[in-house]
C-alpha cells in the first residue's frame, strides 16, 4: 500500500550501508564504536566492530588471534614460540596445525644424545572459543660432570582441559660415570627416544608411535666410548658403529605449513672419547636442529635448535667437565585459508 516502508527506505526493500574499504579510499572510522556497522568492499561482505574485541568482525567471517600472525599466499598463520592462547572470535573453519614438543637434552660423564620432541601434524575445526596453546621447554642442559639428561616437556593445543592434541616431550639421554663405570643412569623414552650409554648394551629408547622414533643402540665398549645418537622426527638415532665412533642424531621431518618447507625435531649426537682424546664424533648437524655430540678434547654437546623440539648432543666427560646439549624448546602453528 502507498506509503508503506522497510527499514526506513519508502518504496524498497533492503537500506544502502555506508560502504568502503579497509583500508585506503573509503576506509574504517578511524575511532569506532560498538554496535557500527558497515559492507566492506575490499572483503564483500558486511562487518561490524566489536566492543568487547575491539575490532571488526565480519558477518559469517573466521576471524582469530593469538601468537605471531603472518601470511602466506592465501593463508593466515598463527606461530606459537611460547604457551599463550587460539582465541577464535567469529566462524567456523577446519585449521592446519602443526605440533612439537620440547627435545630432551644429551647426558655428561659416557654421554649419549637426547632424543627429539615428538611431532604432529593435522587438522582440526574449532568453534568460537579459548584454544590453550602450550609450547614444550627443551630440557635442561646439563654441567655436572656425570648425569643422565632431562627430559622434553609435552606441547599441546586444549580445550576446556581436553587434548586436541598432544605431542610428549623427547627422551632423556643415559649416562654412566666415567670415575666410576658402574655408576650409570638409564634412558627415558619420549616423543623420540634418547640413547642409551654402553653399560646398556644393545637397548635403545623408544619414541611414541605417530611423533617420533627409538634412539640408536651404543653397541661397543672402550677404551673411546663413542655413544648413539637420540632418535628424530623422521628417523632412528645412528648406532655407534664401533668403539672409537659416535652416532649421529635421527633426521628430523620437514613441514612447508609456514609457506616453505622447514626440518624440525632432529634428534642429538651421541657424544665420545677417552684417554686417547681421539673418538670420532659426528659434527654433522642432522636435519631438524639436532645437537652435535661433544668429545672429551674439550667440546661440550651443543644445544638442538630453539623451537624445532630439537634434541641436545651428548658430552664424554675424561679429566674435564663439559656439557651435555640443551633440547630445543618446541613450537606449535596454526593456519588456516583466508
């Protein structure tokens, strides 16, 4: 009927927004206030700004935040180097997600390699909500001159206290005193498995099924002491293959979920020597930022490469007292297409 109206426009059904970009010609107020709303043309869809988030938010759009966002192609990607929190704020939308826990760190005194975090990969669709995001320290590395390593600690991404998933931290590395031989320290299992000293002859750690893999085994005695490598991402640690050699880490495995392909979770050398001074050992970083083994002329096991969840390379302790590696703290990232 004559005079009747919709949405305040005589004669139409439907009113014109304000319309503009996000940024440029025509862009956002540059002081909103909750409750404006507009059509973004440089998105084609309608937007509205958000008290509570302080931002704008699109009608049906898949907006979050939280850790370090960068973008690649036609991908947003959130990068977590420490624990904090997946907030997503508006929509729906299955994420790619990649998971590493802390390596475990390599031994002092006969000093074998830590093993590596464990590592995932995967999707998952979450709903608007706090998505825990807990990144693994490397263990600790160690100065004494004989210990067993430490341990990885676990990554995780949660959700009201439930896993999504979990990647558990990389084993520790064994020991044994070389002041006095029967004195030793067993390996710990992990996401990979940290390696084995040569009082346990032939055993190996072992990593979970899915994250990771078994250290190399230390299958020779003196008088040099080379010792195995923890296991990696990607593959075993190295056997020693005899007395005066050490084995190198496991190679990690590689993601391109950043935009380039990327080796994470190596896994760390085993370390060497004695009274010659002269074992072998691999200074061949593996794939994936695992720590070299260190050598009694005076090379302590360095440290598995920061968030790579990187296992520490083991140090042989002979009339000096040197360190064993560091593991490499982890790392979790989420992306999702724009």
């Amino acid at each position: 009927m004559a005079g009747e109206h919709d949405g305040g426009v005589i004669g139409q059904q439907a009113i014109n927004l304000p319309a503009g970009t996000t940024s440029g010609i025509n862009p956002r107020p540059s002081s909103p206030v909750p409750g404006m709303i507009r059509y973004n043309t440089t998105k084609n869809l309608v937007e509205y700004y958000d008290g509570g988030q302080a931002t704008w938010i699109g009608v049906g759009e898949f907006v979050a935040t939280g850790g370090t966002v960068s973008t690649s192609g036609s991908y947003t990607i959130h990068t977590f180097t420490s624990t904090g929190s997946f907030q997503v704020l508006s929509g729906n939308k299955t994420v790619d997600y990649l998971v590493v826990a802390g390596g475990g760190s390599g031994s002092t005194g006969f000093g074998a390699g830590g093993g590596a975090g464990g590592m995932l990969t995967g999707t998952f669709a979450p709903t608007v909500g706090t998505y825990t995001c807990t990144v693994g320290a490397g263990g600790a590395t160690i100065t004494s001159g004989n210990a067993a390593g430490n341990k990885g600690v676990d990554s995780s991404i949660t959700a009201g206290g439930a896993d999504i998933v979990r990647c558990y931290g990389g084993g520790t590395a064994a020991h044994q005193e070389q002041s006095n031989p029967g004195v030793a320290s067993a390996y710990q299992n992990g996401g990979s498995g940290g390696a084995s000293n040569h009082n346990n002859a032939n055993s190996f750690g072992t990593g979970v099924a899915g994250q990771g893999n078994n250290s190399g085994t230390t299958t020779n005695s003196g008088p040099n002491y080379g010792l195995a490598g923890g296991g990696g991402a990607g593959a075993a640690g190295q056997s020693n293959p005899n007395a005066n050699t050490s084995g190198a880490g496991g190679v990690g495995s590689a993601s391109s979920i950043t935009g380039s392909s990327v080796t994470y979770a190596g896994g760390g050398g085993g370390g060497g020597g004695g009274p010659n001074y002269n074992t072998t050992v691999s200074y061949t970083m593996p794939a994936g930022g695992g720590g070299q083994g260190g050598r009694s002329a005076g090379t302590s096991g360095s440290a598995g490469e920061a968030n790579k969840g990187a296992g520490g390379g083991g140090a042989h302790n002979y009339n000096v007292v040197l360190s064993g590696g560091a593991g490499g703290s982890g790392v979790i990232i989420i992306r999702y297409l724009t």
